[in-house]
C-alpha cells in the first residue's frame, strides 16, 4: 500500500499447485501478468517496468541456487501436514 491507499496484491497461492475451485484448472499460464499490472508501472517501456523484470530474474536466479533447501523446507511440510491439496 502506498502513501495514496493504492493496494498491490499478488497472489501467490498457485505456487505448489493449490488453485481455487477444488482443484479445478482453469488457469493455464504459470505467471499471469495483466494489463493492468503493467499500467501501474508505466507500462512496458517503463523503467518501473524493467526494474520488475530485473527483479524477477535475481528472484527466480535465488530460486534455482537455494532450490535444494527449499525442496528439503516443502518436504518437512509435507511430512507434517500431507492432508493438504497442493502437496
């Protein structure tokens, strides 16, 4: 939230495959990016916009060097909680 009251949300709830609806799949794309988050950061051209894009790619970079630890973090999860739907 901003100093306007403006609210970002992004929902990360599809990243172990838990998806409303009871496991419905409607949702094809592995990351949606709407129009409309792209206009709140000026659009395409934007430097808001690259400085996402840099931002994703050193996230998904942390991603793939720490991925055996948070492999071994899901599986403790799911040896204490294997009821749930994404696992």
């Amino acid at each position: 939230m901003d100093k306007e009251g403006h609210l970002m949300h992004i929902d990360f709830g599809f990243l172990l495959s838990s998806a409303p609806g009871k496991g419905l799949k409607f949702e094809s794309a592995p990351f949606k990016m709407t129009d409309e988050y792209v206009d709140c950061l000026g659009g395409v051209k934007s430097e808001a916009f690259k400085e996402f894009r840099h931002g994703m790619a050193k996230g998904m970079r942390a991603l793939q060097a720490n991925a055996e630890k948070i492999i071994i973090i899901v599986e403790m999860m799911f040896m204490g909680q294997n009821d749930l739907g994404c696992f």
